[in-house]
C-alpha cells in the first residue's frame, strides 16, 4: 500500500490482473470461453508490467490463439520438473463464485482455467484445492475446508499435498513462499489457519516474503471467503485502485451462480 519505483500505490499486480480477466470473460460469455480468455492473456501480457515468466512464455507461442492449452502442455513437456508455477493458482478465484451451485463444475473449469497456460497436474490441482475450499467457506460457512477439498482430487495427485493436511502445526521456517504452486498454497492456508482476522492472515502471507504477492493474494481469496467484505480493512479498501470495479465484478460472479441454480 505504499508507492514504489514501480508500483503505484494501491495498484494490484499481475494476481490480480490476470483474475479480472477472467472474471470479466466468464461475465460476459456466460461461461468458461478458452479462446477469448486466451485473447485477453495475450494483450494483457503485451504491456503488462510484471508477467510471469512461464505465462509469458506460453502466451507468446505462435498458436496460443487457436490452441492455448496445446501450446501449455507443450511447455509442461519441455519443461516437466519446473511447470508447476503459481500462474494459476493465483488468478483462478473468480472460477469459484462463477461456480458456487455446482462443484462438479468447478473442479472442471478450475483445471480448464489452468490448463490455459499451466498442464501440470500440480497446478491444475492447486487451483481445485482453493476454489473448493473457497466455496466451502462461502457456502457452509466452514473455516478449515481442506478435507473437502482435497477430496475433489485424483488418487495420484493426492501424494504432492500431503503436508496440507497438517499444514498449521509447521512453524514458519517450514513454510516456503516460493513460486512452486505447492508451496503457495501451503503458504497460504498456513497464513490463514494459524491468524484470526482477515489483516493478520494476509500481512503474515505478505511477510513470508519471496513471491510475496502471489501467497498473499491466494490467502486473500481464502480469507475473504471465510471472514466477508467486511473484514477487509477500510483503509486497504480505501486505497485499493478500482476497488468498487473489483467489488461489483465479484457481485456479478456471486449473482450469476446464484441466478443459475
């Protein structure tokens, strides 16, 4: 919330970014379309100020228009042990809301918004694992939704979460923040399940440091789905650029599930 050499304050980062353009393409298609949302990516990525490099590198593929996810699997098999970036995960929130009557649907689209730039199966399950929770948290008021969420999980993907499970009883130099999708989510959930208010979990995501905004903003999606628009502080609000454009797309995704059921 302060201003940088490189940010404004209150400007949001690529996390957030990349989550509108989704959100505003599942509006405004009245669902999941990979060709347009693709489009979006790739002339966001054009000016952007800070772009991912496995984002940008998938985006750019000469056929990324006609076939994103062919061109992102093509990066996971040239790259298999380093393709499990956080690029997804960070954004896929929207999915969520756009999806709260219908968990079948959001473990697909949450995979589908991955496998946009990310095939890894580590990434594509990090995003199933927050966007079930966050649903939980919305839809049954449940703080931990781990188990439920992992649940929405194939066999072989279980093994690359195991630490989740227990993830509150780690103490902080076991937690890494890392771009490692893995190691986000863990990051996250831990910010989140070892404070009680809204602040203290994003601020203790945000302190762990390395790819700070990434850990904070997937903490964020957990920790607003549990504590509500409310909890945010007035003075983060307050400063947040285009915060009552952010707040009526996230009504608008909430409105259409709610609409569809």
């Amino acid at each position: 919330m302060i201003a940088s050499s490189r940010w404004e304050k209150g400007e949001y980062t690529d996390d957030t970014q990349m989550a509108l353009l989704i959100a505003e393409s599942l509006l405004e298609n009245k669902g999941f379309a990979a060709s347009d949302i693709a489009k979006r990516f790739q002339d966001w990525a054009r000016s952007a100020k800070d772009v991912g490099v496995q984002t940008r590198a998938v985006v750019n593929m000469a056929r990324y228009l006609s076939d994103p996810e062919g061109c992102a699997h093509q990066y996971y098999k040239y790259y298999p042990d380093s393709s499990a970036g956080n690029g997804a995960l960070m954004r896929c929130a929207p999915v969520a809301l756009f999806c709260l009557n219908s968990l079948g649907k959001l473990v697909e689209m949450s995979r589908a918004s991955a496998r946009l730039t990310h095939s890894d199966p580590q990434a594509q399950s990090s995003c199933v694992v927050l966007n079930a929770w966050i649903r939980t948290a919305i839809c049954d008021r449940v703080r931990d939704g781990r188990q439920q969420a992992l649940a929405m999980l194939k066999d072989d993907e279980l093994p690359a979460w195991h630490r989740l499970a227990q993830i509150q009883a780690y103490g902080e130099d076991d937690i890494s923040s890392s771009g490692y999708t893995v190691h986000t989510l863990e990051a996250a959930a831990w910010s989140f399940l070892t404070t009680d208010c809204y602040e203290e979990a994003v601020v203790r995501a945000a302190n762990l440091g390395d790819d700070a905004d990434t850990v904070a903003a997937v903490c964020g999606a957990i920790a607003g789905a549990f504590y509500g628009y409310a909890a945010i502080p007035p003075k983060w609000r307050d400063q947040l650029q285009d915060e009552g454009r952010i707040r009526e797309i996230a009504l608008a995704l909430y409105r259409y599930a709610s609409e569809s059921e």
